[in-house]
C-alpha cells in the first residue's frame, strides 16, 4: 500500500484505508481461528488468487485508461477500486464478526 500510495497510483488516504481494512480483517480471520477453530482466508469466494487476478484486471485498465468516470467526474482507476475494497473488505469484517459471535453465543452453555 505505501509503495501504491507513494508512486501516486492511488491517493494515501485510499491507501491507508485499504492496509487498514485489510488489517482489520486479518485480526479478525486470527482471532476467528483461535476461538472458533476455523481458519478462513476466502470470504464470499473471493480470495488471495482472486485479488491478484483483479489487481492484474486493474493494472491493464490503468495502462489503457487511467481516469475511471463515476457519475460524471473523471477518478484514478486505482482511486475508485480502493473504495470498492475498503467497502468490500468492512462489509465482509461486519458479517464474519457477527457470524462468529453468534457461533461463540451458541457454543456457551448457561448454568
């Protein structure tokens, strides 16, 4: 993310919520793995391979055409998929938290 940030591909506000999202999720995917027992690195099937395989997609697009154009103002490609991330990566941190919440619940026996 710094080395995206830096080179100016994607502004260090995007950037930073990117690591930070991705940071998030990965607390969450560790803590999930020690107190559920599931270790799950794919959400929605969409995993490592998958990212690559977009960030490959997003490379061509931003050689080919570097502004993208979200209702009627011109945007870095890299700028408006790093909003879709940040957004996919929360939604995706919201739903495994409560998903697993409610398995730990579950799993409680009350005396």
């Amino acid at each position: 993310m710094a080395g995206l940030a830096i080179s100016g591909i994607v502004d260090w506000r995007i950037a930073l919520g990117m690591f930070v999202a991705f940071l998030m999720l990965s607390v969450q995917v560790y803590l999930a793995t020690y107190t559920v027992g599931k270790f799950q690195l794919s959400f929605a099937k969409l995993g490592p391979t998958e990212i690559r395989i977009l960030l490959a997609i997003g490379n061509a697009a931003l050689w080919f055409r570097p502004d993208a154009h979200v209702l009627g103002s011109a945007y870095r490609v890299f700028d408006v998929g790093g909003v879709i991330a940040i957004t996919g990566m929360a939604f995706m941190l919201v739903v495994s938290t409560i998903c697993n919440t409610v398995k730990l619940y579950r799993a409680e026996t009350l005396r």
